[in-house]
C-alpha cells in the first residue's frame, strides 16, 4: 500500500502527522493506499517556504516564467496517459473522460503561457504638462488551492498556471479521496524548472484547510468544491482579510423544447448525464421537457441509457464507472428510493448494479426518473451520481422560471431549433454558463468559468481573463521627470490638467 504525502520546497516530504485517510480503488472497492493528512505544523512550514519563494519568484522575468510554462505544457503532453491512468484509478472515471480533464487542464497552461500578453498594462502620455499615467498588476503572494475529488488534474489546473504565471507562489490542498495526480503534477513542475518553494501540496482534510484559511501569510484563496463547505470557506476566509473565490455545487437543467430533434436530445442528455457517473459540476441532472414531445425524447433516453457499457475505468469498452465510495453509492441510491415514496416513476433503475468481476466495486448503473416535481428531494439535492430527472412542463416561461427558482445556477442548457427561443432563454436564465444544443457548456480557457447563485460565492469566475485579474492587484501611477532643475510649480488646490 503506497503512502501519499505532501510537496514542500520540490521535495516529497512526509510531514509530522501520524494522521492518514484511506485511498481506494472504486473499481475494485480494494484500499490501495493512504494519503497522510498535514498538521497545524505543517501548514506552517509549507506557508514559510511558499511565502521565501515569492521573494524571488515574483520579480523573475516574464520570459523566464513563460519557458517554465511552456516547457511544463510539454512534459504534461507528454506523460498526459500517466496522469490519465492514475486518475482513472483513484477516482474511477474511464481513461478516455481522465484524458479529457488533463487536455481541458492543459488548455488552461497554454493560455497562462500567453503571460505577457494577458500582463500588458495601460499608458497614457502627457495627463497633464510633463506628466504620464500608467497601470499594471502585480502578484497577490501566496495563494492557496483547494479542489474537490471529481477533477483531480484539472480543477487545479484552473487555478495553478495563472496564479504562477502571474507571480505567485502556491499551495494546492487537493481532496484526500485521489490524491495521487497532485503529486504527479508537482513532480512535473519541477522536472519543468520551476524554482522550488514556487508549487507546493499539502494533503489533508478540514483542520489543514482551517489553518490555511487563518494564517496570516495566505493572500487569496481558490475553493472548488460542495455549496456548503464553498459557503463556509468564503466567510471564514473573508473574515480573516483574504480575495475569495469559492465555486460551489450544481444542479443543471436542460430544456428540451418540442423542436428539437429527439434523436440528437437523447444522445446528448445520456452523454451529459452519465459521463463521469454523474460526478461533474457540469452534468445535466435534470431534463425539463416542454411539450407534447416528451414521450419521444423519454423513450429513447431509455433505450439509451439501457446500453451504456458501466465498468472498470481502464477497460475500453467501458463508457461510465463506478462512483466514488460507498458512502456516494449508499446515498445515491436512498435519493432514488426516496423519490419513489414520493410518486416519481424509476424507468431506468441503477441501484444494486453490480459489475462481474468487480462485485467489490462501487458501481451504482444509468438511473432515469420520471414524473420528478419540485418539492421532491431528487430534484433539490445534487446527488452527484449517474441519475437523469425529468420534469414536464407545458411551456417555455415555465421551464424558465424553473431553471431561475433554483438556488443553483452553475449550468444549463437548451434544445430547440429556434433561434428566437435559444436567445431569450440565455438572456433570461440566471445561470453563469449556458449551452445551446451543448449540454455541457464547460467555457475555453480563454473565457472564464463560474456559476451564479449558491453554485459560486465571490466576485471572479476561475481561469481565463477573471483568473489573471483575480491573482493580481491593479496599481497606477502618475509620474513626472522635470526636465529643468529648480522647476518647481506645485499647487495648494487640487490640481486639474494644464
Ligand atoms: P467537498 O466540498 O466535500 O470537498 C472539496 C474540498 O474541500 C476537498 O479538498 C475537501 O478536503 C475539503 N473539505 C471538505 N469538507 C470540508 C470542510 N468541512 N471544511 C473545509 N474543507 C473541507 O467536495 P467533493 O465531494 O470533493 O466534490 C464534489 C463537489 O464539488 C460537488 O458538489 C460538485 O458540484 C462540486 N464541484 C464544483 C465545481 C464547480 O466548478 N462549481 C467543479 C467541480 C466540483
């Protein structure tokens, strides 16, 4: 059984912890390893080498920071399938949906290696007599990263290039579920050339993510994760002075409007819907059918869902596997049940799925619920597991209003051939990314990526153009070189431009 610790000053240290947290193999259901989870002492001496490397990190060169970037980009390239495999094995998601998060990851290093570009401030000749103004940004400090278990590589991967390239230091706290791909990524950083101190893990679980939150030598934190601990890490991190972003849970729905092609619908709700066994932020979790067609997007839903290939994450053939831990599977599967208490009809039923050959395996199968309502739990929660809900509703303003009732407001999507409608359902939702005919509306590097509502507490979405602004702080300056001695010309009134 491997032993994952953590990564201070580009060494893999073990830290003064005895605590550990058990890591599985969901496939398997077999324990693999454990991940050592940090202590109040540990904090303290990853934030005294994080914050001595800032000293030089952030007044190093933007070329010498953009070809630590790029060579970084190359090595993740090229040993992108060993990163795949481990994240497939710790968190259970097929290679080919492992491999995806990396690219998407990878996406985000290539717009970070545009540095100078994205770091370019403002000049304006001549305000006054003699007199120039201009703005630039400058690193925060520290930063730390704290990510949740669906995306090991690539929600990190949101965070660390842009507040590296920007000229930072800092200190990524990943789930203790799948801790494996942090490391893995450090290690690339520092075959990369990347001075050491500058890319820092600390494994560990609330009382590491705490003390981080309080220290005084924290400047910002990035928080990807659940609604209530996003919630929480927001005001407890605030309190104590520090820029926030916190993105929390989702709950996304698609609207299938009646012009919609069914056949394309249902591709694409399955795909959405059971990818990654439901575990994505981005998921489509609920179907909002408008209209009479309802029966024929549900029928083939159905048959859909009945023939995704459910296995082992490194097996091909697999399409979808298993969930996290039995703990997700238990309670997956009680939502279910309760919703059938509740009057909803399961026609595609995943519970007690079992996988041959990996009995042992935490596998929960395509879930599809119809006849779902508001007040029932499946539709409040986010369940977080491969079940797709579908709400009837007889008109567009109706699944509007749906859409904006929720306290969520990650994702959504539509379906319709009407240009008309697609316009005022993404200016009427209140959601912060949103797909037409594209279920899973993940934005490109080059935008940025956040929710509305309870699905993100602060003021900047992650990466992209928000991601450099919200690692940097603005400065401008007003500057004068007179050109003769004994020139002196100052004023007592505010002075205006001459
Ligand atoms: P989680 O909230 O349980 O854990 C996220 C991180 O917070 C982990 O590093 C964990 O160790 C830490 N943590 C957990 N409980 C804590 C507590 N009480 N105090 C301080 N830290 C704590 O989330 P998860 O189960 O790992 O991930 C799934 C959740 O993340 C889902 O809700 C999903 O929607 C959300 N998510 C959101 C986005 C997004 O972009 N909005 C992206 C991915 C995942």
């Amino acid at each position: 059984m491997r032993t994952w610790s953590h990564w201070i000053n580009g060494h893999s240290v073990t830290g003064t912890s005895s605590r550990t947290s058990p890591v599985f193999n969901p496939a398997t259901g077999e324990q693999t390893g454990v991940v050592a989870l940090a202590s109040v002492e540990d904090v303290e001496s990853v934030l005294e080498v994080a914050s001595g490397a800032g000293v030089t990190w952030r007044d190093s060169s933007l070329s010498s920071r953009t070809r630590v970037l790029f060579a970084f980009r190359e090595i993740v390239a090229r040993r992108l399938d060993d990163l795949a495999s481990l994240i497939s094995e710790q968190h259970g998601k097929v290679l080919s949906d492992a491999r995806g998060e990396v690219q998407r990851g990878l996406e985000v290093v290539e717009y970070a290696c545009g540095i100078p570009s994205l770091l370019k401030g403002e000049y304006s000749d001549q305000v006054s007599g003699g007199v120039d103004a201009f703005s630039y940004r400058q690193p925060l400090g520290v930063v730390v990263g704290i990510t949740p278990f669906n995306f090991p590589a690539m929600v990190p991967m949101w965070m660390f290039p842009l507040a590296i390239a920007t000229g930072n230091t800092f200190v990524l706290k990943p789930s203790e579920r799948d801790p494996g791909a942090s490391l893995l990524l450090a290690e690339m950083w520092e075959e990369a050339g990347l001075p050491a101190g500058v890319f820092n893990v600390l494994q560990g679980d609330v009382e590491v993510v705490n003390a981080l939150l309080d220290h005084p030598l924290v400047d910002a934190v990035s928080f990807v994760g659940s609604t209530p601990v996003a919630r929480a890490i927001y005001q407890r991190a605030r309190a104590a002075g520090k820029r926030v972003q916190a993105l929390g849970g989702a709950k996304n729905h698609s609207v299938i409007l009646p012009d919609a092609d069914p056949d394309f619908v249902a591709e694409h709700l399955v795909a959405s819907a059971f990818g990654s066994a439901g575990e994505r932020c981005m998921a489509i979790s609920t179907s909002v059918l408008v209209g009479a067609s309802a029966d024929a997007v549900l029928e083939r839903v159905v048959e859909r869902a009945r023939r995704v290939v459910v296995g082992p994450g490194h097996e091909p053939r697999s399409e979808m596997g298993p969930v996290i831990t039995p703990a997700a599977k238990e309670r997956i599967e009680s939502i279910v049940s309760a919703s059938v208490a509740e009057g909803a009809q399961v026609l595609v039923d995943g519970r007690n799925f079992s996988v041959p050959g990996y009995e042992g395996g935490f596998f929960v199968g395509p879930t599809v619920v119809d006849g779902v309502a508001p007040h029932m739990g499946v539709y409040q929660q986010e369940i977080f597991g491969p079940v797709l809900s579908n709400v009837r509703v007889d008109t567009v303003d109706e699944a509007i209003a749906l859409v904006n009732a929720n306290p969520y407001g990650n994702g959504t999507a539509i379906f319709t051939s009407s240009g008309e409608a697609a316009r005022r359902f993404h200016r009427e939702v209140k959601v912060g990314m949103i797909g037409i005919n594209v279920p899973i509306p993940v934005p490109m590097a080059y935008y940025s990526f956040g929710g509305w509502k309870d699905s993100l507490f602060g003021d900047h979405h992650v990466y992209g153009p928000e991601g450099v602004r919200f690692y940097t702080r603005a400065k401008a300056v007003t500057q004068r070189w007179p050109e003769r001695r004994g020139e002196v010309g100052a004023t007592f009134s505010f002075p205006t431009q001459t």
